[in-house]
C-alpha cells in the first residue's frame, strides 16, 4: 500500500486500526517482548560483573573528515557511515539521513548517559540539505531530537514509523513535514520508493511510554538500486520475507552490537546480522550500531571483529569503512580493520 502524509486525526485512527496494536501498545508479529523491569536489577548485576574492560575505546577512534565538496566529486551513489546507525546516503544527486544522532550522549540529557567515542565527521550545520530523514525507531540512540530540530528547516520529509511522527510534532516538526508508515507501507519521494519493513524490538522513550510508538526496518529503492536498513532488531524470519519480496539488495545496513543472552530477541549476536544480510540476498553489508556509544557488555571493536569472520565463514561481503569514509557504490570494496 502507497500512503501520503498523513494529519493528526489519520494518524491517530490508523494507529487504532492497526493489527499491530493490542491494548495500546504495539508489539512484534512473533510476540517476543524485550526485558521488562523485572528484569533490570539482574541487568545491572551483570552490567557491574560482566563489563568488558575494553567496553570503550582507549585510544583515538579513527575518523575521515567528510566534506560536501568531497561527495560532490564523486560519481554515482554514495554512502557514509556518521556514527553509530546514523548514515548519510546520495541517492539520484539528493542526500538523506536515517537515524541521525549528532548530540553528545544517547539520552534524555547531555549531563548523563552513554557519551560518544568519537566525533561526527562532519558538523551538523555542514550538511547538505536533505531530501529526506527516515526513522527507525524512537529510542534515543537513533531519534536525536536536537539533531532533529535543527536539520528541520533543511528536510523536506521525515519518514518514520507509525507513532513517532506525533512524538516528533509535539517538539514542533511541522506535520506536513511528517509521513508515517506501518509495516509494508510505502512513500513515494519523486523517483524514490521507502518501505516501511518489520523489525523485531520495541520503543519507548522513559518509563511510561514503553511500545506507545511502531518500530521498523526500512526499504530503500531506486529504479536501478536497493537499499536495506534494519534499524534495531533481533533475528527473526521476516528478513527473508523482506527479501523474497524486495531484494536482492545492492547494500545492507545491518545492526551489529550491543547485543547480550538476555535481550537476543531483540538485538542480534554478529552471526545472526550476516545471517539475516543472507536472508535479504544482500550484496554488500555494511554493520552499523556499533563503535560510537557503550551500550552493552562487550568490548567496543567485538562486533566488528564477529561480524568480519561471519562474512568470510559464510561468503558475503562485508564492508567496515571508518566513520566518515565515503564508498561509493559502483566500486564499494573491503576496507582494511581500523580498530
């Protein structure tokens, strides 16, 4: 189903209306649920007994400085990896973002919280302006709302999951700025078509909100290009739906870390992120979620190390550029370990 943007009373009885909603809350076809507050104090238990002592950097993490004057000579789609799941794309000469997070810390507020290794490779305001921002979902690692009101006056559309588009209003985004999407639902952006896809997670902002708002992986395409961003999930057979249905795909942005036993169905191990790139009958796979906050147990170059050794077990292509690092898509090829 093509949907166009949709005003506050829509959103709100497509909201009510769809099957993904069960009293109030939305929640994963499969019904797997992340840990609720019963668990938190055997979390954090483990969090002070199982920490890797390497769980963040202690040296410089490597980062290419990344100009607009430098994509502008280059040919064809383009692709940088910002930080974390945020990535700035060229498609067909026009710029979008998915999940930017430019602010110091992945939290309610920039005096506490996981605090970034690194600095963006490019500053906020240096940006170009942008054809579109999409959303995968509102935790604060990925929907950045500082980062958000001041790209607004440069975007012209968001796209984002069923939910978050409301949230985004109540900050002062304006509502014709907004397309929300349920699972399956497409948006087409001029010669681009967004799916909105499944994903395995859930959402939620602080202690009252938890699965108010729709999570989603997203579809990417052109008329010669495809594209996949799983946002956030754990590993679960609708990737290869998607990918029967969408794929094979030209690139994958694939989440690849902050992953633990404890909340596996709802962030996948590095195995399981080759595994589902496979599903999507992927090309190319770039991991992403990873190197830029401390939000789980492992050591912070885990995944990548994981998730490069899954490629070669299973031949696929992955690709590891430095944060900054421009591939262009013609030629992508496998970068060197920076870590």
């Amino acid at each position: 189903m093509t949907v166009g943007i949709s005003s506050n009373a829509f959103a709100d009885s497509r909201i009510t209306g769809t099957d993904l909603l069960s009293n109030g809350k939305f929640q994963n076809a499969s019904g797997e649920k992340a840990a609720g507050l019963s668990s938190f104090p055997k979390i954090m238990w483990r969090t002070m007994g199982e920490k890797s002592s390497d769980a963040t950097p202690s040296q410089t993490i490597p980062v290419e400085p990344l100009t607009l004057s430098a994509m502008e000579k280059l040919e064809g789609t383009l692709a940088v990896k910002l930080g974390h799941s945020s990535i700035l794309l060229r498609l067909n000469e026009g710029y979008w973002l998915m999940d930017p997070v430019f602010s110091e810390r992945a939290s309610p507020v920039q005096w506490a919280g996981p605090k970034r290794f690194h600095e963006a490779p490019i500053e906020l305001e240096a940006l170009p302006d942008l054809e579109g921002v999409i959303i995968s979902h509102d935790h604060y690692d990925h929907l950045d709302k500082d980062t958000i009101l001041k790209l607004e006056n440069r975007v012209k559309q968001f796209y984002v999951p069923l939910g978050v588009g409301k949230l985004m209003q109540t900050w002062g985004v304006a509502e014709d700025k907004i397309t929300e999407l349920d699972w399956w639902e497409s948006a087409l952006h001029g010669d681009i078509k967004l799916v909105a896809t499944p994903a395995q997670h859930f959402s939620g902002r602080g202690l009252m909100d938890r699965n108010k708002t729709l999570w989603a992986s997203w579809v990417i395409m052109t008329d010669s290009e495809r594209f996949f961003f799983s946002g956030d999930s754990g590993y679960f057979d609708g990737f290869k739906t998607i990918g029967d249905r969408y794929g094979p795909f030209d690139l994958t942005f694939i989440e690849t870390g902050a992953y633990h036993q404890e909340w596996a169905n709802i962030h996948m191990f590095p195995e399981e992120s080759v595994q589902a790139h496979k599903d999507l009958r992927g090309k190319w796979m770039v991991p992403v979620h990873n190197a830029t906050f401390d939000l789980a147990l492992h050591a912070w170059y885990e995944p990548l190390e994981r998730v490069i050794a899954a490629g070669k077990k299973h031949n696929q292509q992955v690709l590891t550029p430095k944060f900054g690092e421009i591939l262009q898509l013609e030629s992508p090829e496998p970068r060197k370990p920076w870590w």
